[in-house]
C-alpha cells in the first residue's frame, strides 16, 4: 500500500478506455440493442459539465417538517436520535450519533457517514467503522449524521425500521437527501460546529460523499472507501455487457449504471443527452476541482469496484493543482470490497478527520435560537492563513433578510445580551455589516493583512482571534437583536 499520484496508471486507464470504446461496445457486443451505445459514454464536454452543474444549482435545499421520531442507545451504549424532515414532498429520516463524551452546550465537529450497499442502512452497521480506528477522537468528539436515502429503509435496534419515501436515485438524489438532513441537523442541533464537518462514505456511499463535497462546501474534507467515481470506465461498461448480453442479473455497479442510465435509453424513457447527464452527474471525477481534502482508500483485488476509480479520482485533483496532501491515496495488496480486507486503514483515517479540530471552530454556549426557532451557526470559507488571505467570516441560520454586524476580539467571553449571549470580550472590534440573505446566510470576507491599528493585531501570526455576529431578530420576545455563537 501506498501514497500515490498515478499518472501513467491514469493514462493507461484512459487508454483501456477509448480501446474499449472503439471496439466490442460500439461494434458487436451491443449490436443487439438497435442503437450506438459508444455515444453514450464519449467523455463529458464542458457544455455537459456545466449542465450539471446548472441542475444542481436548481435543486431546493428547503429544510421542512422537521420531527424527532425516536431517541435510543446501540449495543454500546451510544445515544443515537431519529429524525425526518420533508424532501421534495416525501419524509426522509436519518439519525444522530452523539459523541461519547458529550456535554449541552458544547460543540462538536460531525462527520456525515455515508453508506454502502443498495438496501437501506442500519444505524449500528453505519457506525461500525468507528472499531477500527485506533484512538477516541471520532468516537468521543464527534457528531455522526447517518442518511437513509429515498425509498429505502433506516434500521434501529430500538425503534424498527424507518422507511423513506420516494424512488431510489443512486448517487444523484442520494446527495440531495443528504444535505436536506445536514440542515435539519445544523437548524436544530446547535452543538453540531458548522466549522468542523467531513464526510466518511463507502462503496456507493463513497461517490455519495464525494459528490456531497463538490456540491456542499459546508463540508472539509472526505474520506473515500473504494467508491466509484466514472460511470463510463471499462470495468463498468463490462458489467452493463453482461447484463445486456449475458443474463446477468443487474447488481452493484451494473445495477446503477443500467437502471439509472442505459435502461431508460433503451426503452425511450429518457434521450441520449439526458442519459449521458444521467452517468456523468453519478461521477465525482468530473468535479475533481469542487472536492476538498480527500482520503481515498482502495483494494488492488476489488471486483465490485475497480481501484482504477480511486486513480482517476487521484489524478484528476493532482492535475487540478491540489497537493498531495489534501489527495491522499492508499491501496491494499490484498484488500478487496470490504473494509475489513484493507489492513490498518483506520491508522490513516482518523488522524485525517480528526485534522478537522485544528482550523477554525466553533465555541460558546448554550446560545439561543432566533425568531423562527434556528440557531445561527459561525462558520467559515477560506482558510485562516495570512498568506494566503482568503478568509471568510459566513454565519448559517440567521434570520432571512436580516442585518448583521461582525466583531472580532482577541479573548472570548460568555455574557446575556439581547435575545442570546455575547461570545466576545472586552475591547471587541467592529469588522463590517452585511445583509443576511434569504437563507439566513451572512459573509464577510476578512483582510488578515490589514494595517488598521484597531484590527490589524488580531490578525498577528500565533495570535487568537475570536469572532462573532449580532443581528436583528425581529419578533423575538426574548430581544430585539441576537448572536451567532462564536469562531
């Protein structure tokens, strides 16, 4: 096993492809069919890139129906609550994992667990890979926030089995499922940190969490486990010819790609440029640019899903200009489809999400919630380095339409004040004001090397800097203004 940038496999990869492309697909082995099913898998135009990336950008992120259906502890002990909301019309359930050593008022970074497999999820399955991670920091610090997705089952050792409604979508809606239930959690868990979360998915579940990067920057950074990431490479066209041709029975892969994309063109119910989005939305690599930090984790003996998916993945965010150590790739000799083939892999995960504790966090509390029943939530975009000096001042949850002020300080604090509680000490600075947006979102973009005397220090190389946000909170009887916790 090792690290890698695997160009030359890349090339190969491509080649193997394009081969394949000319020769038994587009010739013989699907003759039967009465239709050029080469067209189908062309490698994505910008234009098609783009059309996906317009479609996402149309899809509603409404959290609605919010209910807590059930409250319980797995074989371990673990506190674990069952949650729906409304998506699209249809209720989705998910649930929470708490940290073993929560306390209220505290918070937490959360990892959002993706899972594998075409039937549902079981919440104690979803958070099996906690025992191979060698310390207690995921286990003892973090939030987990464990998807259904629609038209499948969420299983409880405590309260049966939760069925979510709507058709599956593998790997397309799987994602808008997934954010919808992240915003329930951040709307109404305040001890989830908006500034600590990552993504942890496997098999199908591993292109959910990489899809779930590219469209949703709330989220870090992800680790991958054996995941697909190009629904047009040889090895998956093979399991679609032998579905076609052969009388396999649609499974894995073959399931997704046939079911989602050639099945419908075969039988009219979609075109071929709908097809052809269909596959390439299911892809991440195509998005490589929109991931963040990754951590990909491959078997070399994997039938079900080809290591070639964790190279091109690789290779398409090296070329983008990421550095290898925000794309980080091990594969396992001997390592199959299962997490228990890939020797001490929770060695390299769990320092790689528990990363996510040393940038920018959240702090102070218990807060208060607005008006409409939210909590603001401190965040951030960017980094907090001064060379770099991208930094981003964003708090989620407000009140819609609102405005808000930003102060920084260089000592935190604890204090009622208004609707909530003042988060920052004495001598706090003003750093802007800024309307907040119909979703409650306000940005600041802050100058880490600004010269003003009154800011200017807090931005000093090793320095603490603490940051917070008041805003009106109109029709809160409890004040007339109120606060985001603080970062």
């Amino acid at each position: 096993m090792a690290l890698v940038s695997l160009r030359r496999r890349f090339t190969r990869c491509v080649a193997a492809l394009l081969a394949a492309l000319a020769s038994p697909f587009a010739s013989t082995a699907w003759a039967g069919t009465g239709l050029d099913l080469s067209s189908l898998f062309l490698p994505p135009t910008a234009t098609e890139l783009d059309a996906v990336r317009a479609d996402w950008a149309t899809r509603p992120l409404v959290v609605e129906g919010f209910r807590l259906e059930a409250t319980g502890l797995d074989s371990q002990g673990a506190l674990f609550h069952v949650l729906s909301h409304i998506v699209e019309g249809q209720r989705h359930f998910g649930a929470i994992r708490f940290p073993r050593n929560y306390t209220p008022g505290t918070p937490y970074g959360a990892l959002v667990v993706c899972h594998g497999g075409l039937q549902g999820v079981g919440i104690e399955e979803a958070s099996n890979f906690l025992t191979v991670l060698p310390g207690q920091c995921v286990d003892d610090e973090y939030f987990l926030i464990i998807p259904s997705f629609r038209g499948e089952g969420l299983g409880t050792s405590f309260a049966g089995v939760f069925n979510s409604g709507g058709t599956p979508s593998w790997a397309d809606r799987d994602v808008d499922d997934t954010r919808a239930l992240l915003s329930t959690v951040l709307a109404n868990y305040p001890d989830v940190d908006d500034a600590r979360i990552g993504a942890w998915g496997i098999s199908r579940g591993g292109a959910v969490a990489l899809l779930l990067t590219a469209r949703d920057d709330r989220i870090r950074r992800v680790v991958d486990m054996f995941g697909f990431t190009d629904l047009s490479l040889p090895s998956v066209l093979a399991e679609v010819d032998k579905i076609l041709n052969a009388n396999a029975t649609p499974a894995g892969i073959g399931r997704v790609v046939f079911e989602s994309v050639v099945n419908p063109y075969l039988t009219g119910a979609i075109t071929l440029d709908e097809a052809r989005l269909a596959w390439i939305r299911r892809s991440p690599c195509y998005f490589a640019t929109d991931i963040p930090a990754v951590q990909a984790h491959h078997g070399l003996l994997d039938l079900q899903v080809d290591p070639s998916h964790t190279m091109v993945l690789v290779d398409a965010m090296l070329s983008a200009g990421f550095s290898p150590a925000d794309v980080q790739a091990f594969y396992y000799p001997s390592g199959t489809h299962g997490l228990n083939s890939l020797q001490d892999h929770g060695d390299r995960v769990e320092p790689f999400l528990c990363a996510l504790n040393f940038g920018p966090r959240g702090y102070c509390g218990p807060m208060s919630p607005t008006a409409d029943g939210r909590f603001a939530a401190a965040d951030y975009r960017g980094s907090a380095s001064t060379s770099t000096n991208d930094f981003v001042f964003r708090v989620n949850n407000g009140p819609s339409q609102s405005v808000g002020i930003a102060f920084v300080s260089d000592v935190p604090a604890y204090a009622p004040s208004g609707a909530g509680f003042l988060c920052l000490g004495l001598g706090a600075q003003r750093l802007g004001v800024a309307g907040l947006d119909a979703s409650g979102t306000f940005e600041l973009s802050v100058d880490l090397t600004t010269t003003l005397p009154n800011i200017a220090p807090y931005f000093d190389v090793g320095s603490n800097a603490y940051f917070q946000l008041v805003f009106r909170d109109v029709g809160n009887p409890a004040g007339a203004w109120n606060f985001s916790n603080g970062l």
